[in-house]
C-alpha cells in the first residue's frame, strides 16, 4: 500500500514520506477549518432582493447548518479531487472575500439561486480559458521576479491576517491610524494572549526543527484554550470588534460528537436568471469582476505553495500548472451549483507544506478531514481561531525569505515587485496587490522606452486590470 501511494504520488522523488504527508495534510485542514463556520456567517445573514436567505427562507441565520455542511462537502471532495489530479499540495474551499462580493453586491440585486447561476458561469468561463491555454499562458508570460513578490506579498498577507484574526492587531475606528495592536494599543483578553502562547510555542519548536512543529502548535494551544476558557469563561466576540471574547467559536468539549449532515442545498441555481433580473450589461460586468478576482487569486496562491514546497521550475511555475488551474476552475463551477459561492485554492496550503506535504497525497488528507467535518462539525468547532492562525504568522516568515530573490538594483522590476508585496496585505487582496503589480511593470517599461520587453499577454491583462480597478465608474457609465 505504502509502495503505491509512494509510485502514485511521487512521494519519495520529491523528498517527503507518507508521514509527513499526513501530518502536513493535517494541519493545512486546521488552517483552513474556520471556513466551515465562517461562510455559513457570511452567507446566511444577508437577504436576496426577495427578501430571502440563503439555506433559510425568511429567517436570518436559518440556513447556517446547512451551508457548513455542503461547504465542508464540497471542499472535501475538491481537495481530494486537487491531489489525485494534480498531485499538488494544495487545498480548495469556498473563498473569502468571493463569497462577500456575492452575498452583498450579487444577491442583493437577484435571488440567490440567481446569484448561484453567475458564480456557476464564472467558472465555466474560466474553465475555457484553462482548456484554451489562455490561463497558463497568462501565467507564463509574468517575469519570475514578479512572481517571486507574489509569493513574499502573500506571505505578508498571510501574516496580517492571522495577527488580525487573533486580535492581536485591530482597526482602531480613527482615520489615523487606522489599526493598532490590540484594543486602544493593549493586548486585552485571554484569547489574544492564547494566540501568543501559541505563536512563541510554533517559532520556538519551528527554530529547534522539531517535525511536525506546527501541527503540534496547534493541538497544544486548542487545549491550553480550553483551559483558560474554563477557568475564565470568556464569551465569543459576536463580531464585535472591541470585544475581548473568542473571535470566532468559543473552545469547549463538545455536547456531542456527531450530527447529521443537510445537504438541501445542493443545486439551488439558476443559470441564467440574473440577466432578467438585472440586465446583460449589469449581470456580464458581475462576471468579469468574478471572474478577475479568481483568475489571478489562484495564480498568486499556487506560485506560493509552489515556492514554499520547492515545486515551482526555473521560470517560477508550479509542476502540473495546466492540471491544478483546471481543477480550480472546476470547483468556481462546482461552487456556485452547490449553493455555497465560488470554490477556489487557498493560500493557508502553505501552512501545511512548511510543515512538510510536498504531493498531492497531503491534499487527499485534507479533503477526507473536511468530509469528516460534514459529520464531526462539533468536534471541528473546539479548535479556536486564535490557535490555528498562528500558523499562518509563521508561513509568513517562511514566505518572506524569497525577497533575497528581487534584484532592488533594478528599479523596473524593484518598483513593480515593491507594489505587489505592498498592495496585497494593505487592500486584503491579492488580486489588487497582482494588478498593481502588473500595472506599474508595463507602464514602466514603456516610460523607459522598452515596449518590445513587454509580452503581448501583458498588455491586454494591464487594459483588463484597468478596468477591474475602474469597475465601479464603468458600470455606473453603462447602466
């Protein structure tokens, strides 16, 4: 068995084990668990322009069950799908920020089956642009020195967002500045200072090489959280920014075990219902704006966990790019016709490539984990956020030290690589961070008079870059 997993995956070829594998499959499922209860939150608290909620017809919050467990579903059966396709050690899930745009600005102009059907879309068109070797071809033409500042403009992202996701940095409601640490420049409550127990215990297993550091970072710091909430009984933040509680589930040994999956909401999409609803124009720009954010979330992501897992070739390509953006373009489709938004590759792989997945067998592991989490939501809900998303401090270290890779001398990549690395954690975006990036490259080479440096596929993805940053005026100026 061992032999055919090792044959099938490549395991040995690429200097990992089965053990480690598993371990690291483990620990990208911890990083990326959260999901299963944060876009229920997401989707199931905003009404369509019927008046509906998603999963719960006219009660805020009442498909919540039901779209954790088909987001859980989906993304096992993607992940699983990722690693025996692509052999690639990378994990999808409904993406954040995705599922915002379309809880907010899609649904709120049609019904949610209607909103599913533009999601459902998107993918299709992306799909046919893989198929065409458009996608790659995209991605081939970046210089590697600018996906090289991808991968370290992902890692600061990854960073920030584990510091905010912990409470240990927060935006301050004041125009200057904008975020601080903590509430009024003080770490205050117990759940920040677990996110410190477990940053300290991950960086000083991390520095002593201990296997598994991050994993055992991880299971540690979920019981030390448990603990201090049973002495403390520190409630949950409901959101609340200035609250002191949990951010996001509140650790305790479950009342039960187990519960039982509804799965209702697979299929409720309409493919072509939002055109009536709100015109062609209208419902094409949804698309593209989907559809751009996707395209290029994915090539930072997968040049990421490439980079961090040693995968990526000379020119800064993953192995297997065609095979792993197929199936990214599958799971936007598979998303939206499950009911849940646009599946994609998350970036949190990393965390489990540092600590050790190398092939697409980590993946496996990480799909079989969210399917578990269909039927073991309770036992999923006693990790805290604050003790996964230490990790992803860590992974940004480790990403960080690609910048020796960026030639600063030269100020017509310098420039460009600064604005990608600059503009992703800073926007929270990593598309926005890519077109800045991408933007500033062209505009540079031809203020230097160095058009002909400038691959074609570059122009047109600047000229589509300008119109993702002017989205707003251009659709006010057509409809």
């Amino acid at each position: 068995m061992v032999t055919t997993l090792d044959r099938f995956f490549k395991i040995s070829q690429r200097g990992s084990s089965v053990g480690q594998e598993v371990r690291g499959g483990v620990v990208t499922f911890l990083t990326m668990a959260y999901i299963i209860v944060l876009n229920p939150i997401i989707l199931s608290g905003v009404a369509d322009a019927d008046g509906n909620y998603l999963g719960g017809g006219t009660v805020a919050g009442g498909g919540f069950a039901t779209i954790a467990a088909c987001t859980a579903l989906v993304a096992g059966v993607l992940t699983i799908l990722m690693g025996v396709v692509a052999n690639f050690p990378i994990a999808l899930a409904t993406g954040l920020g995705l599922n915002a745009f379309v809880a907010f600005a899609v649904a709120s102009q049609m019904s949610w089956a209607d909103a599913m059907g533009l999601v459902v879309l998107e993918g299709i068109v992306i799909l046919v642009l893989v198929l065409t070797g458009f996608r790659k071809a995209v991605f081939d033409a970046v210089p590697r020195q600018l996906k090289t500042a991808i991968a370290v403009g992902i890692g600061l992202f990854l960073t920030l967002i584990g510091l905010i996701d912990a409470g240990f940095v927060r935006a301050t409601g004041n125009a200057s500045p904008p975020i601080g640490m903590g509430i009024g420049g003080e770490l205050s409550g117990w759940p920040v200072l677990v996110f410190c127990f477990g940053l300290l215990l991950m960086i000083s297993l991390h520095a002593r090489r201990v296997p598994g550091a991050i994993l055992i970072g991880i299971v540690v710091t979920t019981i030390v959280a448990i603990v201090v909430q049973t002495l403390t009984d520190t409630p949950g933040s409901g959101g609340d920014p200035t609250s002191k509680g949990w951010n996001l589930n509140v650790p305790a040994w479950p009342d039960k075990i187990v519960s039982k999956p509804d799965l209702s909401l697979l299929g409720e999409f309409n493919l072509l219902g939002s055109f009536d609803r709100v015109g062609i124009v209208a419902a094409t720009l949804l698309v593209f704006t989907l559809m751009l954010a996707d395209f290029f979330d994915t090539m930072g992501t997968m040049t990421a966990v490439g980079a961090e897992a040693g995968l990526n070739d000379e020119d800064g390509a993953p192995a297997g790019t065609q095979r792993i953006l197929v199936v990214d373009s599958v799971a936007a489709a598979v998303g939206g016709a499950a009911g849940i938004s646009s599946n994609t590759s998350y970036v949190e792989s990393t965390a489990g490539v540092a600590d050790g997945a190398r092939t697409g067998l980590a993946s496996v592991v990480t799909g079989v984990c969210f399917l578990l989490a269909t039927v073991f939501t309770p036992v999923v809900q006693v990790i805290p956020n604050e003790a996964a998303v230490a990790a992803l401090v860590i992974v940004g270290f480790l990403m960080m030290t690609q910048v020796t890779e960026i030639d600063w001398t030269d100020h017509e990549i310098a420039i460009p690589a600064f604005l990608t690395i600059a503009v992703m954690p800073f926007t929270y975006s990593i598309t926005a961070g890519i077109g800045a990036g991408f933007l500033s490259y062209v505009v540079l080479k031809v203020v230097m008079g160095k058009v002909r440096q400038v691959h074609a596929l570059l122009w047109l993805i600047a000229v589509l870059f300008v119109v993702y940053f002017a989205i707003d005026p251009i659709t006010r100026l057509l409809t």
